[in-house]
C-alpha cells in the first residue's frame, strides 16, 4: 500500500498511556457489547452494530490527547488511511452539495471513555456514533495477524475505512434507522438481519473509499486487494462460530458471512459509487 505522499489527518487523539472506564452515556456501536458473545471473545474485527448499552450515567473524564510521535510508524500510518478517508468522502459529499464531517479517532491502550460507555481493546475496533469517534488499540493488528491470518497493512487500512463507513451511516441516518428497525423487528433472528445488512454496507463504502483512493492516488500494490478479502473472510459470522465451536448458527449472525462480507467490499471497490451500496433494497446479501 502507497501511502508516502498521502498527508496525515488532524484528527486523530493519541490517548495511549492513559485510560480509565467510562460511564454509558449513550448508543454506541461496537462488538464488545453484542449479544452475540463470541463475537466479543473472538475480538469481532468491525464492531459497529446498533445497540441500547444503557443511558443516564455520567461519563468520568477522558484522558487528555497528546500528538502523535513522530516516530510511531503505525500511528502514523492510522493517521494517512484516515486522511485518505476525508478526502474521499469530502469529494463524495461535495459532489451532492453537502459537507463531509470528518470523524476523529482515538488510540488508546487497554480502555478509555467514549460517549458510548467503557471503551476496552476486547471490543475491537469501534464507533461510537454519540460523539462521532473511532476508535482503536493499535494491538489488535497484531490480533489481526495472529488469531485472523490476515496481516498487511491494506488489511488494516480496511478495519479503519469499515469504521469510518459508520459514521457515514449514521450521517445519513441510516443506524438510527436501523436500531428503529431493530427495536420492532419480531424476533432475535430478524433483528440481526438489520445488523447484517448494516454492517455489509459499511464494508461496501470501505470499497467505496479504496476505489477512489486509488483512482486518484494509485494506493494499492500488487496483493493489497487480496489482503482485504482475507480480512473480510476471517471475520465472517460463519468463520467466527466455526473457530469458536466447530459450527455456524445463521439465524444468530451479525455482520454476515464471509462471502457476504467480501462480496460487498467488492461492489464498493469495482463501481467506487455509494448508491450501489444499498444492501437494505438489495433482495439478496
């Protein structure tokens, strides 16, 4: 993945060092609160299902952000994928008349406090839609390489762009939508088909955003598509319960299978257009 030219993002907190819980303080989006429980114990690599995780607690205080050292490649790095997010998603919107607000992001080590409660590295990578924030323990890509088999640093740019594919969501209205429809959805197995089907799309604007990513910038080498299928892959509902318990339960899944998954990147990487990422009128995932 070329990244040498791409400038860094300013959003970005570096909280690592500290930590510290979190009163719930809204609805929040991620894989540690799930109901699917080994989802959470497998580190789900793209949390970002709608879930009630309770309200009416105060939120204690957030550790104070520091820059990112200049020598921290891997920070650094986190900071290009989501430069590289904004300037897709800034061209996207402007090109529908509107303004693209930019998420920010937080490294953090261990936990940290969010808007959406107790942020921990358990969680995986998440967004918190209450406060418009990724956020992410650098040590699961070494999580991604180990338990995943899906190392490479497209892989990893993916994870980012599936988050920040949250934040598109709840943008446009799409989680509160979702969450509405899952509220009154008459069965456990029909509420997770909201959650598959929102959770499929943030892989297709992931897409979205390495299409014109590259159209633009020529980020990809030879491989770095191929790493973001495996990642896609490794994460599938279907692969997780299998490596957890030998076998896959469909009407419990989340986040879809891993062809699902891979299919719906792809829609996003080959057309580079949004509208083609509707998989809630799709009548098949």
């Amino acid at each position: 993945m070329r990244l040498d030219d791409q400038q860094e993002s300013g959003n970005v907190e570096d909280r690592r060092g500290g930590g510290g819980g979190g009163g719930i303080g809204g609805k929040g989006i991620g894989v540690g609160t799930i109901v699917l429980a080994l989802v959470a114990m497998y580190f789900g690599v793209d949390p970002s299902v709608v879930l009630n995780i309770g309200q009416g607690l105060q939120q204690t205080e957030t550790t104070e952000a520091q820059p990112i050292p200049k020598d921290d490649p891997m920070a650094i790095f986190v900071a290009k994928v989501l430069g590289s997010t904004e300037q897709t998603w800034d061209k996207v919107f402007q090109q529908s008349g509107q303004q693209y607000p930019a998420p920010k992001l937080v490294l953090f080590t261990g936990q940290t406090s969010t808007a959406c409660g107790a942020g921990q590295a358990a969680m995986g990578p998440f967004y918190c839609p209450a406060d418009q924030k990724v956020y992410i323990d650098l040590s699961f890509y070494q999580e991604m390489k180990n338990r995943f088999h899906a190392p490479g640093d497209f892989a990893q740019a993916y994870v980012i762009a599936h988050e920040v594919g949250h934040h598109i969501q709840n943008l446009m209205g799409t989680s509160e939508q979702v969450q509405r429809a899952r509220q009154s959805a008459r069965s456990e197995a029909e509420a997770n088909q909201y959650s598959v089907r929102l959770e499929l799309q943030a892989d297709c604007y992931a897409g979205v955003w390495a299409n014109h990513a590259d159209g633009e910038n020529r980020i990809l080498e030879a491989g770095d598509v191929e790493e973001a299928m495996t990642a896609a892959a490794a994460i599938g509902d279907d692969a997780l319960q299998k490596q957890a318990q030998g076998y896959a339960v469909p009407d419990s899944f989340t986040h879809g299978t891993s062809q699902q998954r891979m299919h719906w990147f792809n829609q996003g990487l080959s057309t580079g257009d949004m509208r083609q990422c509707d998989t809630f009128k799709a009548a098949s995932i």
